[in-house]
C-alpha cells in the first residue's frame, strides 16, 4: 500500500499473491515501514510527553491495552478526548458489535464537521486509514474521513438487512466512485437493477473503483435482459489497460459471461483464455478488444419467429368458466380495451389481449362454440402498426389452428346432440351475433323445451342447403302427411346426402309447429339475394349485418380498422 494514497483496493489479481492484512480486531489501519499496523500496535510505540494531559494519556493507553470499555467511556466524557475516542471506539467496535458501530459512525458520518479536526486524532493516527467493504469481496482502504465512516456504517447497515437506511445516507454524499460502487452494490442486493442503472448513467472509467461499478451496470442490465447495455458497460470498464489486474480480470469474466449468452462462443474463448493466461502467472496480457458481437447483428428470422411464436403461445386452459376472465366474460372488456389505447397503455393491452386469446380459444374447447375473432384482430392491428411482423406471423398461425379446432367442435354437437337438451351451455352468456343470413331454427316438441341449432354451424360447414334453395312454409307435405317432400330441383351435392343422413325424422307435431302461421311480430327472415355456395365463407367477418348502423368509437377501435390484418 502506498503512503497517502485516498483509496487503496485490495484486490488480487488472478495469479498473482493475495492481498491481505494482518489479523486485527480493528477496522482502521496506518503505514508503516513495515506494512499496515492497527491503532494498537501504533499506541504501543508511542512515547508520551510528561507534559501530556491526562485525558490524553487515558486514550492512549486505552487503545495500546485494546480496552473497548475505556475507549466507550472516554467517548461520553466531554473533553479533547472525547472526539477522537468516539472515532476509535466505533473502528473497534464495527467487528465486534454492529449495532453499537452504527450509532456511534451514523453521527460522525452526518455532522458538520471532519473527524480529522481532532487534535490528537491527526496527532498520534493522522494517517489513519477506514477498512470498508464497498460491495462483496471488494475491501478498499480510505483515508480516515466523514464519507468513510458513512461508507463504513453503509456496510453494517447492509450486513444487518437494513438496506433503506444505508441507501438514504449514501444519497447524502457526492456521486465520488467509493459511493456510487457502494450504492450499486446495495441496489444489486436488494433487486433494484432499474436504479443500478440510473447511478451509473454516463459514469466515466477514472479509476478502478469506476471500472468496477461499470461491471455492477453490466450485471443489471444483464438481469434485465439488455446484453447490448451490459456490453457497453462492461467494454468501458475494460476501455482503460492501466486500471488494476483484479479489475480487469472481473470485467473480462463478466464480459465472457455475456458473449457466451448471446452466442458468441468465439469471442468468449478468447476473454477466457485471457484469464487463463494472467492466471498463469503472467502480468502483460493485452486486453482483447471487443467483438463485433452478435449484439450488433440482426437475429435470424427463424430465432426471431421462435421468440414471436412463445409470446404467442397459448398460457392458460381451463381457469374458472369457459369465456371467462378474471370473473368476467371476455366480450364485456371491449370498453376496457379501448380506453387502454387511449391513454397509451400499449403494453398493457397487448398482455391483456393475450390472456383473452385464451379464454376464447378455451371457451371454443370447453363450449363447443364459434371462434370470436375480436381480439385477434385487434391484436393483429396493434403489431401491423407497430411493425412487428414476426408476431403477426405469429398469430395467424394460432388463429389458423384455433379456426380449425372452432370448426371441428361446432360440428360435433350437431351430428350427435340434435333433438336433445344440449347441457352445459350457459345460454345467459354473450354469444357471438351472426349475420342476417344465418338465422337460428327451432325444433320444438309441443311447446316444451327444444334445441336451438345455429344454421351458420350447419351451412358454413356444408351440411344442408341454404333456406333459399328449399320450398317456403305450406309447400312441402300437408298438414299430417307422411313427411316433407324432397325437393326436386335441389342440385344433387354432398351436402344433401350429409344432410339427409343427420336430419331426425319429424313428428306431427313439429310439422305442424312448422306450418302454424306465425304471430304478425314475428316475420319470417327474408331469404338472401343470392343462393348459398360451396365456396368457403370469409374467415373473419367482424361487422354486425344484423344491425346495419355504424360502428361506435369504442367497438372500432376495439374491434380494429382493418380486418385484412389477418
């Protein structure tokens, strides 16, 4: 250790000898010809003059015999020793009793004035130097001072869990490299990277204790998933070759670490094999400079569709009731959503539209009805605006898969359930509101309770004509007959025979139901214009053609300007 150097780090370089001290009870330490020696070892070489106030022999003789009680005494008895023994006796007691430590330095490292004014401090310790602990295994020698004995309590308040406290009185100090390392530190135990890089934000490399909180910067950006922050933090600290073969050897561990996350196994061989080298004993390793990492480059479009397609990813199945979301039916947060643009909670919205791409695909599953293709859309408007086209390519991949399976479980109640009480749908949930051409039939048994069967489920799939290719009411059979007459210009087709094979045969009563006039209220729909075709229908048609009016503010942009997205 060098005579009167304000900081000394005692670290040791890979491969070179450790840099220790001699075994002591105290935190505080001087020169000396022949190494560092503690204040007792300093007391007992002193020769006092005969002309010495008494206090001043007590304090002496106090620290030579290593007495703590005298030095506490001495503390609390107003006089010229009274200053220099509550330095003493708070260096003394840091390794023996923490708590006693702290309310002795919190004082000294608040008040007004240095410790370093006391006469017989600067008289017999005037080169005192404080043990601190900036950040785990990072001891450093600093000259006796008030920003010294605040480091000091800092630590012993971290040791004690009590990290709040340490963090208020280090925002007391100027941001000097001791107290930004020391902030870092305790910001990194208690999880706070976000903070980490607020106090390192454009720290210079002046010296080692900077290159080393360059490496805590690198360490929270890494926790936060920035490997080009963390590499930019970790190169500045190794930009400087002077600094110490500990330093260095740390910031190219750390910045191996990072190469060997992004990929670049070359690059981390090479810092690797530097350590390897300086651990082998030798002190004039060049540092290799940086790669033109992988964090400069593009992402493969494979790697970059892998990423999209686990954000995707469907996270949730079978959570309370089908179509239901925090205790909610999924339709009833299209308001929600729409305010959540508005105010710009992108971020917000994209994971809530993601949690509600579950529950109506689990909905689809659990229910057997219709793909809602709502949030789809509106999600895919949200990533063609931001031009995010790997998770747009993403999602129409689950949109494809989640059609099919929509269309798949829709047929399945209507080949084996017709004619019988379906179970398990709750028919006070919002459904989804077909278009005017897809009507709903009921086949009721006398008045009793029937089944309500969706014509879009059955003609969007090909599996009866369209209404207005068969005879309208009082054309087919008479009232009692034996059954409806088949429709003789039908253009034979598939569906016909599907159909015929799943259609129940009908009762009196049902033909007579179908044959009553009905109520002046209740006019039958209309047919369509055209007749139905084979083709397949549009995907995705979010426009209500069974209300003509406009969209509101809040459905248009819930529901999204562009169904092309999809």
């Amino acid at each position: 250790m060098e005579h009167g150097e304000q900081v000394h780090l005692l670290l040791s370089a890979p491969g070179q000898p450790p840099a220790t001290l001699p075994a002591s009870p105290w935190r505080a330490w001087l020169p000396s010809p022949r190494g560092p020696i503690d204040p007792t070892t300093a007391a007992d070489g002193l020769r006092l003059s005969p002309m010495a106030h008494r206090a001043e022999r007590a304090l002496v003789a106090a620290v030579a015999k290593d007495d703590v009680d005298g030095l506490g005494r001495l503390a609390t008895q107003p006089g010229p020793a009274q200053d220099p023994a509550w330095v003493l006796a708070a260096l003394r007691l840091a390794t023996i009793d923490g708590p006693s430590a702290i309310d002795l330095l919190q004082p000294l490292a608040t008040a007004a004035h240095e410790p370093t004014e006391s006469k017989l401090l600067r008289k017999h310790w005037g080169d005192l130097t404080v043990q601190v602990n900036l950040a785990p295994s990072v001891p450093v020698l600093l000259r006796l001072s008030r920003t010294a004995l605040g480091l000091l309590a800092a630590e012993l308040l971290v040791d004690a869990g009590r990290i709040g406290e340490a963090l208020s009185l280090l925002e007391t100090y100027p941001p000097r490299s001791a107290v930004v390392l020391a902030k870092a530190a305790a910001l990194l135990a208690q999880g706070e990277h976000a903070r980490v890089l607020e106090i390192t934000s454009a720290l210079p490399n002046v010296d080692d204790l900077s290159a080393l909180a360059l490496v805590a910067r690198s360490v929270a950006c890494r926790t936060l998933q920035d490997l080009p922050g963390a590499l930019d933090a970790v190169c500045e600290a190794l930009s400087d070759a002077d600094r110490s073969g500990a330093v260095i050897a740390a910031a190219l561990e750390e910045r191996s670490h990072l190469y060997s996350l992004a990929g670049d196994t070359a690059a981390a061989h090479v810092d690797l094999g530097v350590l390897a080298a300086m651990a082998s004993g030798q002190t004039d390793v060049p540092i290799p400079p940086p790669a033109t990492l992988r964090r400069s480059d593009e992402p493969s479009e494979d790697d970059a569709l892998d990423r999209a397609r686990n954000r995707i990813r469907r996270r949730i199945t079978g959570v309370g009731a089908p179509g239901t979301f925090g205790g909610r039916h999924h339709s009833t947060y299209r308001d929600e959503i729409a305010t959540m643009f508005a105010l710009g909670q992108v971020d917000a919205v994209e994971e809530l539209l993601l949690g509600l791409l579950d529950v109506v695909e689990d909905e689809v599953d659990e229910l057997g009805v219709q793909l809602d293709p709502t949030f789809f859309l509106t999600l895919a408007d949200l990533y063609q605006d931001s031009g995010r086209t790997d998770e747009l390519v993403a999602l129409r991949e689950r949109y494809d898969d989640a059609e099919a399976r929509s269309a798949h479980r829709v047929i399945e109640p209507v080949e084996h359930e017709v004619g019988h009480d379906p179970g398990g749908v709750d028919l006070a949930k919002p459904a989804p509101v077909p278009p005017a051409d897809e009507v709903t039939d009921a086949a009721t048994d006398g008045g009793g309770e029937g089944t309500v069967v969706t014509e879009t489920a059955i003609r969007g799939t090909a599996l009866v004509p369209d209404p207005a290719e068969t005879p309208a009411p009082g054309e087919g059979t008479a009232l009692g007959g034996a059954g409806p007459e088949p429709v003789a210009e039908a253009e034979p087709a598939p569906t016909d025979e599907v159909a015929a094979e799943h259609e129940p045969a009908a009762t009196t009563d049902e033909v007579a139901a179908e044959h009553e006039p009905a109520a002046p209220t209740d006019a039958p729909a209309a047919p369509t214009d055209e007749p139905a075709s084979d083709a397949d229908p549009e995907p995705v048609d979010l426009v209500d053609h069974a209300d003509e009016r406009p969209l509101t503010p809040v459905e248009r942009a819930v529901r999204g300007p562009r169904v092309r997205s999809l």
